[in-house]
C-alpha cells in the first residue's frame, strides 16, 4: 500500500480557515510549548468522511469555523480538489449524515428552541430527519427525532428508521432504555414519506431488525414477574417465540444484563439467518462470551470467542457492503482489541496499522462494493481521529477531527492493573506528560457509574497531560466490560469501596514513583462529578482540591424525582444506593476538607441545574471555600457544547488547578 498526496484543500481544514492564530515555531518547540486553549476547545472538525458504495463519491462532514456550524461537502473520488455539493440545513444544522445507498444520504439536523430545561431529559432541540439525491441536487424532509436503523440495501430508495434516538446517548446509562416503546417506520428517501413498519408495545417495546427489515428480536421486562425476557422471530414469520433463559430482576446478580449493555443478541450468520450471535455470560461464567444461537430450536450453540481478562462487548461485520459476514469480536483493554474470525480482514487491518502514523484503534467506516475504495479512521493517544483514503491500493490522508493538534504535542497513554485494599484488580490508563516524574496527578472520571472508561483519546486528559499534569482513569469497581465479578462488587458501594478505588490507584501511582503525593487533584464530569464531591471529604485525604462537573449532588432528590414505580426491586434498590441509601454529597458538606470548583451547565437535561444551586447553598452556608461556574447554553454531553463552551470550561479549569487548588495551586 502506497502513500500519495491529493488537493483536498477544503476537507484539510487550516488554521486560517478556523480563525486561530498558533505559533509558526518549527514542530520540536511547539511540542514543548502548551497548546492554545482555543484548539482544545474546538468543536469536532472533520466529524465524518464516507465513501459511497459505488465508491464514486466521498461525503465530509465538517466545520470551517470555530463558532461556525456544520456542512455537508461531497466530491468525485476522480477530483477531489474541489467539491460537486457544499450543504447546510439553515437555520438548523446538520448534525450526522451518511450515505445509505450510492444517490441517497441520510441524516439529522438540530436546532435549539428553548431556552431551559423543564424536566428530566428534556432536550432543547428539535430534529429533522433528512435525506439527500445526489443526482437531483435536492432534500427531503421528515420532521422528528429519527435514528437510522437498517440501510435496507435491496432497497436503494427506502431506510428503516426508529422514534426518538437520532443522537444515541454517549453513556448508555439509563437502564430504561431499552424497554419504552418506539415505533418503526419505512422511510422512502425520495417523497420524504414514511409507512409504519412496526409499532413498540409493552410486550416487544423496542425491537431489532435484520437486513431485509425483518423484526428479528425483542427484549422486555415482564410485568408482574420482573423477569428479563428476550423474544425472537423467524424471517418472515408474525409470530414471537421467546429464549428459554429468563432472569429474575427482583435479584441484582442479574442487573448487569440490563445495565452492562453488552449482552444479548449482535446479528445474523450471513448465509443462514436463522442463526444468530449472542453475547452472553452463561452457567456462571464470569466473563461474557459470543455464541452462536440457533433461532430454529432456540438453543444456544458453538462458544466463538472468550477471553480471561475482560467481556467481549462487541461484534464487528466486514467492511464490504453486502457481505455481511461477522469477522470479529472486540473485548476492552489497553485499547479496544479483537479476536478474529477473518483472514483476509485481519490482513487488511494489519497492513493499515503499518501505515498509518501512530495507529492505534483503527476501523474501516465506509468501503465500496467492490472494495478497492473505502475511508479508515484511526484513533488513539497521539491521534484524535483522522481520515485516510484508500483507493486502488493508495492512501492519503484526508482530514482530521483537530487538525491544529500535532502529534508530538501528546502524550502516551499506558494501560495499568492495581490491586485494591480489598484484594480486587482494577484496570485502568495513565496519560503521562512529557519530563520525568513523580508528577502532580489529577484523578478523572467520567459517567455512568458503569461506562467503561477505555482510553482511546481523551481530550481532557490530553488537555491536562499537555500542561504538565499526568492524569489516571480508573475502571473502578461496577464498570462494565470486566466481568461480572468486577461489576457486582460494585454494587451499594458509591462513596464506598468504588471510592476506595479510586484513591487506592492514587496509592499505587505514588509507590511507583509516577505521582507527587503533594500535588493530587480529583476532576470528575456527570458521576464522576459526585465521585469529585465524595473526593472533598475522604479520610485519610489524598486530594488537594476537586473539581466537579455536571455532578449528582443531591442523589436522593434526583432519585425521587426519576423513580419509576414499577421498576423491578433491583433496579430500585441499584438507584436508590446511588446515594438516596449511603452517602449523599449534599449531606457531607460539614465535612468538606479540601477546597471545590463546581461547574455545571445551565440546560443539562440529564443531571438537572437544582444540583448546582442546592449545592452551592448548602455549601456556602456550611462556610466552605469553593468556587462555582455557570456554562449558560450548555447541555450535558460535551457533544452538545459549542466552542465558546469549551473555552469558558478549559479556561476556568487551568487556571484554577494553577492558582487555587490547595496552597500554591498544582
């Protein structure tokens, strides 16, 4: 495979492009200079690139300005020096688009409407759903919140689409998901119409497809029995058989079917779609495996994959469109890794990590029927996304999601297991700064809880690492994708050992040598808010400062105002120990030891603006010294923050880790 250069002057956007002004210092010195907070705050820039599956076109979905919104280029692969299409969606913004067959793409647009958020989960957007002919020059439009759900390929002129997912949640933490009814519909990309296909019941609420729009599977909670049940049909067939393993969730050994995300059934054997694959911890099993399910007898067959270290969470599928052969298993570790099923796959991942610079995670996203055109991408710690093109053999870079960020500017990211006090291995990455340690340490965690938190590239950690800080992720107890064990041992333990965790791995860094046990700080976002406000009260205190972001301060209240009342006992019982039963952040102000920055957005529809003034009240009157930031047009997902959004958080963070955490600053 060759390298060669092409004229992709507006996928390549510049700095010029973007406003910015960097250094024109040579490479070497802008790795040893911090970057700009102004390019840590940019918004994805080159968001996607696909080729369609004639492979006579590429769609870049892009930004051209830092305050700017996203458009739609689209160009031959024969010339790419300039573009057939440039596209917005004014006054919205298109916000994902893909090609589903090789006229049509498909995609959504957003706008925002409101200037608050009212209740839980209230966005403060509409949506559009949008579909593009090429060869007209010409949209079609559906109004509503739409996810695509199958491509429907026999069927160029027509997709599958579901209700109320255009934007799936990046944390997958609600455990209800999966279980509210949505309706699905064929949507007919020429008229903009739509014909219902199937509609979400009690009984089959949510439901899976294969890719003949066939509904395949269905996965409920029973109502008076509480148990888990997955139901499944034949293609072709209107009638429902159910899995004869069932699972009790008035008990919480069984939470993590429903809360790991994991199991369940991937897809389809391609040359038999009367076989299936599941994901699946069965007869005990600590970590879950592939199988393969034959929907015939409705027994489960061959174990294909299973490793000892971590689940298998995933499946992936060939890279050429229509062959839909399953060629790999992916289970978490030092990056996402895989098992393969694949030779000739395996092959082509091979030769594409020898030529990529830095590869890390990479994947083949869009490939044409033929296969001698696709895109790849690559992420990983000295990459924040990047697009290559491949064609007849060739390869050239076409973009990047922060082109202003030079590789030399980032840092490694090393992949650690530690042991607990308790004896339980945690697994988790350091990002390490440039220089030679024991550096000052900032402990960062995410949502969830149980989000498995691999790093592939993290842009606050890489935002901390870039000015000298060296930054830990823990997977603490209850994260998914390191078994069951792993998960369970998690449970009623907010605050608890899941806080031990945490702290013991900042123990275990010191012992190393790696962290300055004077110079420790928590930043956490979402839960990992809560574990920061946890963080200001431990005893022994490791911690000269916290910062939390988006946090869960008073749980019982977010509790009470959530609680379904017909949820199983365990699902219950696992909310109400997120801090209603044991520690609840609000009512450990009194014991604040360490001082606090607390910013939140002001229409975060997940973890609601009360927590922020609660806190703050109550945190004040108890006389404490923290600080306290409002992000004003600000939702809970990063992928909703704006540039100007990005900058006020970086801005505030540095300056205060600089300045006021603890004597001196960090």
């Amino acid at each position: 495979m060759k390298s060669f250069k092409i004229p992709l002057l507006a996928a390549m956007i510049g700095v010029s492009a973007l406003g910015l002004s960097v250094s024109p210092a040579p490479a070497e010195a802008q790795a040893d200079a911090p970057v700009p907070i102004d390019v840590w705050s940019l918004r994805t820039v080159v968001n996607a690139v696909e080729v369609s599956p004639d492979g006579k076109h590429v769609l870049v979905h892009k930004l051209e300005s830092k305050e700017g919104e996203y458009i739609m280029e689209i160009y031959s692969t024969d010339d790419l020096s300039k573009p057939l299409r440039r596209l917005n969606a004014d006054p919205m913004e298109i916000i994902q688009a893909q090609w589903v067959s090789d006229n049509y793409i498909f995609g959504t647009a957003w706008k925002v409407v409101r200037n608050r958020v009212t209740r839980p989960e209230e966005d403060i957007r509409s949506y559009k759903a949008f579909a593009y002919n090429l060869e007209e020059n010409k949209f079609s439009e559906l109004d509503g919140n739409f996810q695509l759900v199958n491509t429907m390929p026999d069927e160029p002129d027509t997709v599958l689409i579901g209700e109320g997912n255009a934007i799936p949640d990046p944390t997958g933490v609600d455990p209800f998901a999966a279980f509210r009814p949505r309706a699905y519909y064929r949507f007919n990309l020429e008229r903009g119409t739509r014909s219902l296909v199937i509609k979400g019941s009690e009984k089959y609420p949510t439901i899976s497809f294969d890719n003949q729009g066939n509904p395949r599977t269905s996965t409920r909670i029973e109502r008076g029995s509480n148990e888990l049940i997955v139901s499944y049909r034949m293609p072709g067939e209107g009638s429902w058989s159910e899995m004869a393993q069932k699972y009790d969730l008035d008990e919480y050994e069984n939470l993590y079917r429903v809360l790991g995300g994991i199991h369940g059934v991937q897809g389809f054997r391609a040359d038999d779609p009367t076989i299936g694959y599941v994901i699946d911890n069965l007869n005990g099993e600590d970590k879950a495996a592939l199988y393969e399910f034959d929907f015939k007898t409705g027994q489960y067959g061959e174990k294909l994959a299973q490793t000892n270290q971590a689940d298998i969470i995933g499946v992936q599928w060939h890279s050429i469109p229509g062959n839909n052969k399953m060629v790999a298993a992916w289970y978490p570790g030092a990056k996402m890794e895989r098992v393969w099923f694949d030779a000739e796959e395996k092959a082509l991942y091979d030769a594409l990590e020898q030529q990529i610079p830095y590869a890390h995670f990479i994947r083949v996203t869009s490939r044409s029927r033929d296969g001698n055109t696709m895109i790849v991408n690559n992420i990983g710690p000295r990459d924040p996304g990047s697009y290559w093109l491949v064609k007849d053999g060739k390869m050239a870079k076409l973009g990047s999601r922060n082109p202003l960020l030079n590789p030399e500017q980032l840092a490694d990211v090393r992949y650690i297991r530690y042991k607990a006090r308790d004896g339980l291995e945690i697994p988790g990455w350091i990002t390490v700064p440039k220089g030679e340690g024991p550096f000052p340490l900032i402990v960062q965690h995410n949502g969830g809880p149980h989000v498995n938190g691999m790093v592939l590239y993290d842009e606050i950690g890489q935002f901390l690492a870039n000015n000298g800080y060296m930054v830990f992720h823990p997977d603490q107890r209850i994260s998914t994708g390191w078994g069951q064990k792993h998960f369970d041992a998690g449970y009623g333990e907010h605050g608890l050992a899941m806080q031990d965790d945490k702290d013991d791995g900042v123990q275990y860094l010191i012992d190393q040598g790696l962290a300055d046990p004077n110079r420790v700080a928590f930043f956490g976002w979402s839960y990992g808010g809560q574990a920061a406000l946890y963080a200001l009260s431990r005893d022994p205190q490791l911690y000269q400062c916290s910062i939390a972001v988006a946090a869960v301060a008073d749980a019982e209240k977010q509790y009470r105002g959530r609680r379904d009342p017909n949820a199983p006992k365990a699902l219950d019982d696992w909310s109400q120990r997120r801090g209603m039963i044991g520690i609840n952040p609000i009512n450990e102000v009194e014991k604040v030891s360490i001082p606090l920055l607390m910013i939140h957005p002001d229409d975060d529809r997940r973890v609601m603006y009360y927590h922020y003034e609660d806190y703050k009240k109550a945190f004040e009157k108890a006389g404490k010294v923290g600080q306290f930031v409002t992000i004003e047009g600000a939702d809970h997902f990063s992928n909703t923050h704006m540039f100007t959004h990005q900058q006020q958080l970086y801005t505030k963070v540095l300056d205060y880790l600089k300045n006021d955490c603890g004597p001196g600053g960090l």
